[in-house]
C-alpha cells in the first residue's frame, strides 16, 4: 500500500487574523496541480498546524478535500499519543487518504517508547500512516532498526525521512523501508537509490522543476535529475534561510499568492534574506 510515488507538496496555510484565506488556498491549488504535484500533504510543519484551532483544520482539510482529487495526507502527529490518534480519526472524517504523524517532540521518548506510540495510534486509525522523522524539529532521531520494527505495524506504509542525514536514509532503503525524502536537497539521490519521492517544501514555489527532477531520478535519468537539483540548490538554501516556513511564504508573497504573514512565534522574513530570495527566484524565472 502506497500513498503516493514522485513529489508531495507540504502545502502552506495561507492564513491572517480573520482566519484561512481560501481564495488564496485555491491559488496555491491551482499552481501545484497543474505543476504537475502527486499529492497534497496539508497541516505539517509547513502548514503551521500549531498556530490552527480545531475548527480551522477540519474546514481546511474538507475544503482542499472538495477541491482535488490528489490524495491528501495530513499532519495528524502530536506529543500525546491519545491527541495523535485522535488527530488520525479526524483526519479520516474529513475525507484524508493518509496521515504524516510525527514522532513525539518536546517530551520525547526512547526508541521502544516510539514503537509503542505508533502501535498505539495505528491500532486505532484506519487510515495509512506515514511515519516523520525529523530530529531538528522534535529533539528525537527514530532510528532505521526501529522504524524495521514500526513497519511491522497496522497501516504503516513508511517513513518521511527528514534527519538530513543520508547514510540514514540509505540504511532505511536497505532494510526495505518505504522512504519520502524530507530534505529537497537530497531528493534526487534518495529517489536514485529506491525512494518513492519528495515531500516538498521547495514545490509550492517550483511543483513543475520537482516534478521533473523526481520523475527524471525515479526513471533512472541521473545525470538529467542531477542537473536539475544542482540549478535548485540555490533556491533551497534560500527556502531555509530561515525557519519553514517563513521564506517559503516570502516567497509565495513574490509570486503573487497572499498567504499572510506567519504567526508567532513565527516572524516576516528579514530584509537582507528577503532580497537572498528574490535574487534567487528572479534567476530562476520564478518571478
């Protein structure tokens, strides 16, 4: 069972302080779907879940539910496993085809607390699990001879590997592990060596040059696939330059989608890095 093969886009939430800005939701559909996007992944790290009430999230999700046919995984993860898994039976209510499900943050766990985690929400979700590692984020690295072992349950269909650490992603690859790059700077080698793709943050600015980076990897075209992640180095660097998702709503604003400005704890992006980004993008032909 796999939820998608080739780029994920993990989507921003354009938001203001009246709420979601769904005219400009609809403008960042239209531009990753006809880049040419395999799936939506909605209220990840990118989507500043965090900062959503409830209600926001359910009404989000439905909407870009009516409004694609892509499949759609949303972040359900939580440090409270009872949170998480209801987080997935929710997700699953509102029309989801999978769930991105963080590993425990803040309080942590060991790497047998994780196992017993991820038994517990997918025993009680229905819904296909993708498994998120990202230790910059959550202070916790899930470790590829745990996540052999998390496999081996309900509904899990693989990992978003987003340590940066591509001995790690290989050794996942080894053990046969379905992987999704978390880092657009390794997508094409990860795709090369097996991995089912990318989600993106780098694809709700250019979903057209990650599509065809990925799909030129995933069909065995190194040289074209390295050629492509080469010219997008720069723009990914400048993409996080500072915390996601704050340059990638900078450069959103740039291309003319009104996503709002972030919410604290999250501020605008500098000026210095502003003018980074704009030079980038504008030698891209992005903007």
């Amino acid at each position: 069972m796999s939820l998608f093969s080739g780029v994920g886009v993990a989507m921003v939430t354009p938001v203001n302080e009246q709420g979601i800005i769904y005219s400009e939701v609809d403008k960042i559909l239209a531009h990753v779907t006809n880049g040419g996007v395999n799936a939506i992944i909605a209220l990840g790290t990118t989507g500043e879940a965090a900062t959503l009430t409830e209600n926001q999230k359910e009404d989000f999700v439905r909407y870009i539910r009516a409004h694609t046919n892509l499949p759609l995984i949303v972040g359900t993860g939580s440090n409270n496993t009872e949170i998480a898994t209801k987080n997935c039976i929710n997700a699953h209510k509102w029309g989801a085809d999978g769930c991105l499900v963080v590993t425990p943050f803040y309080n942590k766990c060991t790497q047998n607390g994780a196992i017993s985690h991820y038994r517990y929400v997918s025993e009680r979700t229905k819904l296909p699990i993708i498994v998120y590692n990202v230790p910059t984020r959550t202070g916790f690295n899930l470790l590829p001879e745990t996540m052999e072992k998390i496999m081996k349950l309900n509904n899990v269909v693989g990992i978003k590997e987003a340590s940066g650490n591509m001995a790690q992603i290989e050794q996942c690859l080894r053990l046969n592990i379905p992987v999704w790059c978390g880092d657009d700077a390794l997508t094409v080698p990860c795709v090369c060596m097996g991995g089912q793709g990318v989600i993106s943050v780098a694809a709700n600015v250019t979903p057209c040059l990650m599509g065809q980076m990925t799909d030129l990897a995933r069909y065995g075209k190194t040289a074209d696939a390295s050629a492509i992640q080469l010219k997008l180095l720069p723009l990914i660097d400048a993409l996080f330059c500072e915390v996601n998702p704050i340059p990638v709503r900078a450069a959103l604003e740039f291309m003319g989608i009104s996503v709002g400005q972030p919410r604290l704890p999250l501020t605008e992006l500098s000026e210095q890095n502003k003018e980074k980004l704009y030079n980038v993008m504008k030698e891209l032909n992005l903007i």
